[in-house]
C-alpha cells in the first residue's frame, strides 16, 4: 500500500517501527548491522593474523593498544553513539522532525570534540598507559608506534561513528551498515598493504597497520557527510535553521554521559586483568590478546541485535507506548543471549578454530584455549547485557545496567588481586571472568525487569 501524499518516507519508516511486529522488525534491522559486524569481525581476523606474520613482539604490543582503541570504538559507537539514535528516535516518536534534525548537528560537534580528547590524551599519556599494563622494551615501543598513528585519526573514527549513529536515529539501518562494512574493507586492504609492505610498497609495520584505519574511517567520514548533507537521509539538515542549544547538547549527554561508564569500565577490567596476565610473561599475554580479541568482537555482534533495538525503543517511548518498549528490550536480550552463547559455547569446545588463525605457538596456543575453557560458556549472559544496555540507552535509562558493568568491574578487579596474591593457576583467573560476565548480564536484566520506563 502505498502512503498517502502528505505523510513523508522517513514519517513511514517511523510509523512501521511503531506498529510492526516486534521480533521480525528487529531482525531485519539488525540484518544490516550483523552483515557491518561481519567487516568487524573480518579486519579483527585479518589485522590480528599479519601482526602475528610480523612476530610475537607485535602480536604482544597489539594487545596494549587494543583495548584503547576499542574504548574509543565503545565509547564512540555505542555508548554516545547509542544516545545519539536514542534522541533523535525519540524526538520522531514524538512526531517533532525539526529538533531530530537539530540533534543530528549538535551530536556532530560532540563527535568532533570526543575524537580531540581521544587524540590528546593518547598522545599524552598513551605511553604511561602501556608502561603500567606491563611493556617494556620492543613491546612497548611497538605499541607506542601503532597508537600514535591510529589516535591521530580519531576524529574520523569517532565521525563515522557518529554520524552512522544520527542516520540510525531514524531508523535506516542500511546505509550505516554499508558504510561500515565499507570501510572495515578498506581497513583490512590498507593496512595489510602499509603493515606488511605487500605490492612493492615499504614494509611500516605496526604504523602502516594503524595508518589503515584512520585513513578508512576518513574516507567513510567524507562519505556520510556528502549523504547527510545532500538530503538523501529521513533528516533535513539546512544549516540556514541550525543554532547551538544548549538543551540539546543536554538531551544527549545526559544519556551518553552516563552510558559512557559502561565502556570504560569494560575497558578497564580488560586492561586490570590484562596487567595481571602480563606478570605471567609474553607468551601467556599474548596467548589472551587472542582470547581478549575474541570477546570484544562479542560486543559488536551484540551490538548488532542492541543499536537496533534503540530507536525502535526510543520511538515507542516518544510516543507513550512503554509495554512495547519493554518488549522489543526483552526480545533483543534474548536474540542476543543466544546467538553470543553459541559463539562462546563452540570456541569452548573447539579453541583451536579461532586460536589456529593467528598463531602454532604452543605456549600462546594453551593460554588462548584455557582462557576459552573457562570463559566460553559465560558468553552468552555477555550478550544478554550488552544488548539490553542499548535497549536501557533507547528509553534513557542506562543507570542500572552502567552499575552492572561496575559489578563485573570489581569482581575482576579484586577478585583478580586476591588471586595473584595467592599465586593461583591461570585458569583460575579465567574463571573468574566467566562468573564477571555471568553476573553482569544478570544485573542488567534485573536493572531493565525493575526501572521504571517513560515518563
């Protein structure tokens, strides 16, 4: 049936989020994201084994860098980027376009200003961070080296972010979709080509490897600029309307803000046990660079499922329709639980399908598979938690399932001391962050079961 003359497409596309049936509205946003989420999972594979090509040294030093460069990815795309979608979902839901589009400037100059900071205190202090997780040496010099190209880009990371994140808002998940998968394409191209030295082109090492990202995130930066810009979105974006509002820089901080706790605390107690593994020497630590890898490519897979439960939320909150808020949340949780479960279940039971693509060293390879013993099958509650925070960050209520990340936080961290104080056996570590993973999924469906959704 086609729509009536006077009710817009993006008015359609807002009206469908509203009224279709929940589980397949949701699988075919999340469609798109899963297939971007597969250019994820791809340059983390390709990226991981030519570091792996150049040596041990630079498989240890990528496994510094990775966890800041995922807080900026976290951060950037989900926790801000998720308040983004969240705000401007529930300004259409409310039927008010005009401060949908206002929300998409002002969330531009958030961007731009988070990818400064990440510059900045990369440049500033990235070395000191390295140097208290435990490098020295070689190791350290190359992960010094990576970041400093890498963070000089990260004003496009956190644009390209950003910007899918406005385009989500209205409930396209398409062209974001594309745009990512793009340029996590051109990543693995790139910086394999520069780190590598591949088609007569000098060898750069670990900065041709970082130059690849940020040169990719540039040109998807520059592309959806050119389709924001040119009306090609649901949002109409003339800047001859636009003016600073403070109430709309507001509107997304004080989601984004407190959401912004959740990677960082994730982050951290990557980076709390990480420093602790490192005093088992290089090989254990890289053996769970491979393991640690794995588990941030969780966050993007239930990313997929949680960023598209967002504006489906965020409208029906805007619109007053809590039930179906909390129903779309619920599906989502469960979507997730189970498809990051299986993952977790299988690399349980077979270690060696992802272990076997980045390295055959014995002492690598035998942390890798303990790490996955032990923490495998708790990654199921993992994606349970991390999609329901989404969910949280649609309704404006991401305080509970923030606290549950602090819970998982703690457990490790001082759970983690108390067990190297005692000299206990590596898998005893990994098994303590299994139960983190299991308790913060429990606690962030208990926090979405008892908040009270809507105004």
């Amino acid at each position: 049936m086609n729509a009536p003359a006077n009710i817009t497409t993006g008015s359609v596309a807002t009206n469908q989020l509203l009224t279709a049936p929940i589980l397949p509205t949701l699988l075919r946003l999340a469609l798109p994201n899963t297939i971007a989420m597969l250019g994820s999972a791809l340059v983390a594979v390709a990226e991981t084994a030519y570091i792996g090509r150049l040596g041990i040294v630079p498989l240890a030093a990528i496994a510094l860098a990775f966890p800041f460069t995922m807080l900026m990815q976290m951060t950037s795309a989900g926790a801000m980027g998720g308040s983004v979608s969240s705000a401007i979902s529930r300004a259409l839901g409310a039927g008010d376009r005009s401060r949908a589009a206002t929300l998409a400037w002002h969330a531009a100059m958030i961007g731009v200003i988070g990818g400064i900071v990440f510059t900045l205190a990369m440049w500033l202090f990235g070395r000191s961070f390295f140097a208290w997780l435990g490098g020295r040496g070689a190791v350290l010099e190359e992960a010094c080296a990576y970041a400093d190209v890498l963070f000089a880009g990260a004003i496009s990371i956190w644009l390209v972010n950003t910007l899918a994140s406005i385009v989500r808002g209205t409930g396209d998940m398409r062209v974001p979709s594309a745009t990512l998968l793009t340029v996590a394409l051109l990543q693995v191209v790139i910086g394999g080509t520069l780190g590598l030295g591949l088609g007569g082109v000098p060898q750069f090492g670990m900065r041709g490897v970082a130059a690849g990202q940020a040169i990719a995130y540039t040109l998807g930066t520059a592309f959806l600029i050119w389709y924001l810009m040119n009306g090609r979105s649901r949002l109409d974006l003339q800047t001859s309307k636009f003016a600073i509002q403070r109430d709309m820089f507001f509107d997304i901080l004080r989601v984004g803000a407190i959401a912004s706790f959740s990677p960082l605390q994730t982050v951290l107690t990557i980076l709390v046990f990480t420093s602790i593994v490192a005093s088992f020497g290089t090989e254990a630590l890289a053996g769970y660079g491979i393991g640690a890898r794995l588990e941030f490519l969780l966050i993007p897979i239930a990313f997929a499922f949680g960023i598209a439960s967002t504006p489906m939320v965020g409208m029906a909150i805007g619109a007053g329709l809590v039930s179906r808020a909390r129903r779309v949340a619920w599906t989502t949780g469960a979507a997730a639980a189970l498809t990051v479960g299986l993952l977790g279940v299988i690399v349980a039971i077979k270690p060696t399908l992802w272990i076997s693509l980045f390295t055959t060293d014995p002492g690598v390879s035998a942390a890798a598979s303990s790490y996955f013993a032990w923490a495998g099958p708790a990654f199921g509650f993992f994606g349970l938690g991390v999609a329901l925070y989404f969910s949280a960050q649609g309704a404006a209520r991401v305080g509970g399932p923030v606290l549950a990340s602090t819970l998982r936080l703690l457990m490790v961290g001082i759970g983690g001391w108390w067990l190297a104080a005692m000299h206990a056996p590596a898998w005893a570590l990994f098994a303590l962050v299994g139960a983190a993973m299991v308790a913060f999924g429990l606690g962030t469906a208990a926090a979405v079961c008892f908040t009270r959704w809507g105004t």
